[in-house]
C-alpha cells in the first residue's frame, strides 16, 4: 500500500468543514511556514522536495518559483490554476471538491513564500459549484484568521479571491488563463516574456497547478528532505492519477511512483483490472494529449524493462515507444474500442477549444478532423494516413502555445503505433462499420526493441 | 550626456542566412532581417511594425535560430516566430537557408489557404494582397484539402468599408489598428478556433474618423474600400502621391488614379506594405482623405508613387520610364519590318520582308519555311 498525503484524511467524514479539517492537523503548514520559516526558506524547501508540477509539463517547482522577478514596489501574484479541462482528467476536482482547505492552506503557505499579497484561483467555468465550496472553505479560513492582515502576527497579508471561466480549454494554457482573469479574450501570449517577469497586470507571477499547491502541505509539514525520499529518482512524493475508461474501478488515486503500470491496472488497490474480461488494448497514461501506447509498450518499454507509473519511466523511449506522466489522466482502452474513433473524438476536442490566434493550430486541427471522420466512416483512402501525419508534423513545434502539440501528439502516436487499424478502415470501409479491428497484435511480447 | 550613453547600448551582431548586420539592442529578427532585405527577409501577414503587439500569429515568418546567442550557442530547439523573438548577440538565424523552414512555412501558407476562397478574380485587393504574393513565393501547388470551405455570414460594418470575413486570416491587425488610433474599438474577434471572426458586437458600424486605416492594414481582402468596389483592378491604375492640408491627419497620401479620375485614395506604403512613417510618426489617414476627396482637384499631386513592394502592382513603371531613341531600323540590323509583331531578336518575322515570301504569307506556309530552316 503506497503512502497517502494528500488524500490521507480524505475520508473523515466532513472533511470539508474547516472544524473537522482543523482537528484533522489542518492549518499546521502555515504555522509552521509562518512561524518558523523565512519565505526563502519555504522556498528553499520546495527545491529540497523535488516537487515538480502536477499540470502536466513536470517542471520541477523550487526552480519555477526562483524564476520568480522580485523588483521593488511591484506586487507579485500566485495563480492557482484550476481550469482543469483535458479529457480523461479530474484529480483536481476531486481535491477541491473534498478537501478545499488543503489547496487553500497550500496557497497561503505559497503566496508567503512568493511573497503575494492577493492570489487568485482561477477555475474552469463549468466547475459552478466547486466555486461556491471554494469561497465557503475561503471564507472559513479568513474568520479563523488565516486569511487577510497580519496572518498570525507575521506580518504577512494575503488574500484568496475565485475567479470562474467561461469554458475554454485554451485558459489553462497559463497566459490565455492570465489573460482570462484580466479579463480579456483567453489568446495564450507570446512568450517571452514569461510570466515570472510579465504575468498578470505585467506583474511577476507564478502559476502552478491544484496539486502542485497542495503539495506544500506535507512538504512543510514534513520537510522537503523526507518528502523526497518517497517516490524514486526525480519523481518524488505522491501523484494523483484520475483513471478513466474501460476499468473496474475508475477514480482518483493517490500512487507514490513506485509502482507498475501494471500493478496500477489490474490490482484492486487501485484501477481493479478491465471488466467483462475484455483485455487491455491501448492506454493514455496522462489526459488526452500525451501519446497514446499499445498494450505491449505501454506495461514494458521498448528495453524490456517493466514500466512505472512515474515521469521517467513513462516518458521512456521518448515519443518513439513512450509517452509522458502529464497531468495524470489515465484512460483505458479495451480491445472493444475503435483507435480511430477515439482519435477522431481526440481532434474533434481539439478542433473546438483551439482559440484560432495562430494559423496552423487554427486551421490544421479542423483539417485533422475531418480526414479522421472520413477514415473513421469508411470514406478515407491509404494517402489520406501519410496525409494526416504530414498536417500532424506541420503544426507541432510551429504554434504560439503547447494547444498546437496536444494536438499533433495523439494523433501522431495513432498512426504510429495503430497504422495496421488505420489501413483496416482503409481497406475494409465496410466491415469497419460493423465491427472493431480488434486487438490484433498491440498486446504481442514485443520482440525485437523498437528504434 | 550620461543619459544618452545609456540609451545608446553596443550594437549587437546577428547572422542571418550568412550576412550579419549590427542592430540595436530589442531589435526583432525580422527587422534586422529587413535590414538586409531581399529573399534574407521572412515574410510577414500578421506583423506590423506600426502596430504596437502586433505579430506572432501567423506563423510564416517562422526562422530557425542555429545559434542562441555567442554567450549561449545553443540552437533554439523550435522554429521561432522572427518577428516578435529579439535578437542576441552573436545569434546565428537561419532563413531560406534552413530546409526545416522552408518546410514549415509551405505548411503555413497551405494553412492559411484552407478556407481562403481563393476569389482573387472578383478580389479588389487582388495585386496588392499579401497572401496573393505569399502563396505564390512560399507556397506549393494544388492543394490536398478536399472539404468544403467554411464560409460565414456578410455582415455591414457601415457605408465605407466592406467586411469580407471570408478572406480574413485573422491577424488582428484591424483589432490594433482600432486600439490603436481610435478611441472605442467596437470590432473584434468573437467565437474562437476556425470559427473565430472579426464582427462588431452586435452588428454594429464602424463609425470613427481613422477606420478607413483597416483597409491599409488588412493584408488580404477582407477588409476593402467600398468606394473603390469593383471600380477596377488595382494593376490597372496609376499611383500617384498626392497630398493636401488636413486638419486631422498628416494628409500625405496615393491616389490611383485611371485617367484623371481618382478612383481610390489610401495612405503612402513602404516596401513592406507597411504605412509610411514622417518623422517617426506613421502616417496614418482619415476617413475624409480617404473617401471623400475623390477629386484631382482636391489634391496637390506630387507625381507618380515609386512602389518598391515585391509585387504585381509594382510593374507599372511610372517612374524613371526612358524612351527609347534609337530607331526601330537600328534595332533591327537595318531591316524596317512592315509588320511590327514582335521585335524580339528571335523571332523569325521580322527577319522577313514579306514580299519576298512565296505567296502570300499563311500561318502554315509560314511553319514550313522556319522548320526546313532548322
């Protein structure tokens, strides 16, 4: 059983209250921080812990936050980024639907180490109602005094503030959410300048993911040192994985990195294996736009090694034979389910939340779309596969925001690894409207390594 | 004097395709690129060094940066956006030197062409457009898409300028131009992805005194004169610069004329199809300049525009036209043709008298004789 920390007091009951959150142990992080520790220190502590972002990119966050510009006179904001909207993932939600006063102890403990005096929750615009849960947990903490002037008698002020979306993808890209919550049209800038030198207002800023907030509970509760000793290698602590697709069990879990894929599948601590004894096809280890694996590279790398559930071992192999941790959005596939289908449904999101500043993501993704409905319905001829990899090629890298590659990757690591079913749907137009391809041969022991 | 040694930072060197220039510091690559000028300098539909924030969102002007820096050497692992990346010293950029960008930028232009209409045959801005020259230098032939183009609804954004959504490529500059110069922008871009559009919110006029300058910046037909539609082909007419004393704007402008008649009247452009900047200020015109002084006699005509842009509109020589003074007999090697075809050098008729042609001269007599002759 892999070590809870954030989930830990999940389950007592009305966790949600700030009373029963408080007796639980709530609140320590911040006395401690505020008491004990130096903002640098928190800092500090942040890099000893080897925290790296749970939004997707996994960029370690001690370094993040000494990015941080600090000019004098100007304010500086910490933006928690809660639009979380990629398909397959809902491990924040779950967070700030339980146990808000985690993310909210997590804020102050980070805006004193920032040294932000206002800091903002910006959340996805169909969350309504977690909004309200967040302004309750918000408010409860200021009446007890961890909110507003002179937190403890340190002398630091800092106030919460939730600010919804309107829908939109795009707006966790984090300066289209910038731009949102300044409230204009949610464009990703055009970096640099960055946002830890040009963020909100043209303010220095720091905006990290739910989780990656979180985090600074245990961290400071335990202290860097020993949060890194759990988990393995660069991937330290615990990750929340929300499982999705054609599991037993689907849900959040808390994993601490050092189990297998495989073990996180099929044993019943966690996904409890894939019903009606279908077996596994393909898998998304990390929401909707990291590279999709087949069965037989996704349980073991391309070396022969048994893959885990970490950043390393899943980005092994490049995108070649691997894929990436990102946020943490684990989707399923079983051999009942069409690849191309799922591919299309991939483009179809992507198509709709590409906010069209630049061209290639604007127009490319629409194209995708389409060529993938006629290979889905049987209209689609064999150019139409190089086709569509040659769109996939032009608008990844080429775009002004990261929106342009979550795009091309799944599509990419479609063909790559699922090109047979793509030229079933080419070469039995009609019998691909009957039945799936199957799962053929993506769960075969891979038998020589894979370039 | 302390304060000006400041301001004046050593010029920093960049490599572009293999030429370097010294720049400013804050320079763009593509300014320093346009230093240079020629096939060196990327393209650009969404940039506007008149436009403040302007750029980065068409994505043709894409470079490939070999070298960060000569304190980072590093490569930059992305194609970068030229026109809003600043230059470093010792940057080495590769242009149309690099195969990667040359690649990635057919792929834009093939992008950019997906849902254009392609209507240049009824396009007034055809001769003067962007994309028409873009496509053209930068793009392949033929297309691979096989869908239906998507289309939008027309809409009236007042009496003097025509909205076109269907050629927009969304490069905001109209939006800027609207921040920009005028004091309520009432048009943007609603909706979002493909079906992103400029409108006004909700169908409102575009009433101010400096809209007209949309027109000047739209790089595709989208947006264009009304009082210029359909009257001609912009190839057809004559550039001529003009000015007169406006109270509202710098009053310097081209006037296209065919005859006498002032057909259109826009702001003076650059090599770059940029507006013309007087002492640092660009030139921007108003709206009653533009649209409502359509007479020769409204204006103080300086003489013919010198057009300098890549591009058709710049083949009509008014300028440093030279007659010729030699004879045609001199030309011709002493021979005085009657019949004025074609006086190019090769070609056979010229060479002719045509009394001395068998008969009377078909054009298939006249196949045979230049055959046997081969």
């Amino acid at each position: 059983m892999g070590r809870k920390l954030l989930l830990e007091k999940a389950h007592v009951e009305n966790i949600r209250s700030y009373e029963v959150y408080r007796k639980e142990g709530g609140y320590r992080s911040v006395e401690k921080a505020l008491k004990t520790l130096s903002p640098d220190q928190v800092t500090e502590e942040v890099k000893k812990s080897g925290l790296r972002g749970r939004g997707g990119a996994g960029f370690p966050t001690g370094m993040k936050w000494s990015f941080l510009a600090k000019p004098e006179g100007v304010p500086r904001y910490l933006v928690v980024n809660a639009d979380e909207s990629e398909p397959g993932t809902f491990k924040d939600r779950y967070l700030m639907e339980f146990i808000p006063h985690l993310l909210i102890e997590g804020m102050i403990t980070s805006s004193y180490a920032l040294g932000s005096n206002r800091s903002y929750i910006y959340i996805r615009g169909e969350y309504a109602w977690i909004t309200h849960i967040l302004e309750q947990a918000i408010e409860e903490a200021r009446q007890h005094g961890w909110l507003g002037k002179n937190i403890l008698g340190s002398g630091f002020d800092c106030d919460i503030y939730v600010q919804r979306g309107a829908g939109a993808y795009i707006c966790g890209e984090e300066t289209a959410l910038l731009e949102s919550l300044e409230g204009k049209r949610g464009n990703p800038r055009i970096k640099p300048p960055f946002p830890a030198v040009k963020g909100l207002w043209g303010c220095p800023t720091v905006v990290n993911n739910v989780e990656t907030v979180a985090a600074l509970v245990p961290i400071i509760n335990e202290g860097g040192e020993e949060y890194a000793k759990i988990g393995v290698g660069k991937s330290t602590g615990t990750k929340l994985i929300s499982a999705c697709g054609n599991i037993n069990k689907p849900g959040v879990y808390e994993i601490d990195m050092t189990i297998s894929v495989e073990e996180f599948i099929y044993s019943d601590e966690y996904c409890g294996g894939i019903p009606q004894g279908k077996k596994l096809k393909a898998c998304i280890p990390g929401g909707s736009s990291v590279p999709i694996l087949p069965a037989n590279l996704l349980l073991k790398t391309a070396k022969g090694e048994t893959r885990m559930m970490n950043y390393e071992s899943l980005a092994d192999g490049g995108f070649a034979s691997g894929s990436m941790m990102g946020s943490g959005g684990f989707i399923v596939i079983d051999d009942s389910q069409c690849v191309v289908r799922h591919t299309y449904t991939l483009a179809r999101f992507y198509r709709h939340e590409s906010c069209g500043q630049c061209s290639p993501c604007r127009e490319g993704t629409g194209w995708m779309e389409k060529i993938l409905w006629n290979l889905e319905t049987g209209k689609g001829c064999s150019s139409d596969i190089d086709l569509l990899w040659d769109i996939q090629r032009k608008i990844e890298g080429n775009t002004i925001c990261p929106l342009g590659d979550a795009a091309a990757w799944p599509v990419a690591a479609a063909i790559r690894h699922f090109r047979d079913e793509f030229e079933w749907h080419v070469t039995h137009p009609e019998e691909a409207q009957k039945r799936n391809f199957g799962l053929a041969h993506y769960a075969d022991p891979l038998t020589a390594p894979v370039a | 004097m302390a304060d000006e040694i400041k301001k004046a930072p050593a010029p920093l060197k960049v490599t572009i395709d293999n030429i370097t220039v010294e720049v400013p510091a804050g320079t763009t690559i593509l300014n320093a690129a346009r230093q240079i000028g020629g096939d060196v300098t990327p393209p650009a539909m969404c940039y506007y060094s008149k436009l403040e924030g302007s750029g980065g969102k068409c994505r043709t002007c894409l470079v490939e940066v070999a070298a960060g820096s000569a304190a980072d050497p590093r490569p930059m692992p992305k194609l970068v956006a030229s026109c809003r990346t600043t230059v470093m010293d010792g940057m080495v950029v590769k242009n149309i030197t690099s195969e990667r960008v040359q690649e990635a930028r057919a792929g834009v232009v093939e992008f950019l062409l997906l849902n254009h209409p392609l209507d240049c045959p009824v396009c007034d801005q055809a001769g003067e457009c962007h994309l028409q020259d873009l496509g053209y230098e930068h793009g392949k032939e033929g297309t691979r898409y096989q869908f239906d183009r998507r289309t939008f609804e027309k809409e009236d954004i007042g009496p003097t300028i025509q909205l076109h959504m269907n050629r927009c490529i969304l490069c905001y500059r109209c939006t800027y131009v609207a921040d920009q110069l005028t004091d309520n922008r009432v048009h943007g871009v609603l909706d979002r992805g493909d079906h992103a559009n400029i409108s006004t919110h909700i169908s409102k006029a575009i009433d101010n005194n400096f809209s007209g300058n949309m027109i000047d910046v739209c790089p595709v037909g989208a947006l264009t004169d009304k009082t210029f539609r359909f009257k001609n082909r912009v190839w057809f007419t004559k550039p001529v610069d003009a000015h007169r004393d406006c109270p509202d704007c710098c009053g310097k402008v081209t006037l296209w004329q065919r005859g006498d008649e002032v057909l259109r009247v826009t702001a003076r452009k650059d090599e770059w199809g940029e507006v013309q900047s007087y002492e640092g200020k660009p030139g921007w015109i108003c709206n009653t300049c533009r649209f409502e002084k359509k007479a020769a006699t409204d204006w103080v005509i300086e003489g013919p525009t010198s057009i300098n842009r890549h591009s058709v509109i710049s083949q009509g020589h008014y300028l440093g036209l030279q007659k010729p003074k030699e004879t045609i007999q001199e030309v011709m090697g002493g021979l005085n043709p009657r019949l004025l075809m074609d006086i190019h050098d090769v070609s056979e008729v010229n060479k002719l008298e045509l009394s001395q042609l068998p008969g009377a001269a078909t054009s298939a007599n006249y196949k045979n004789e230049s055959t046997k002759s081969e």
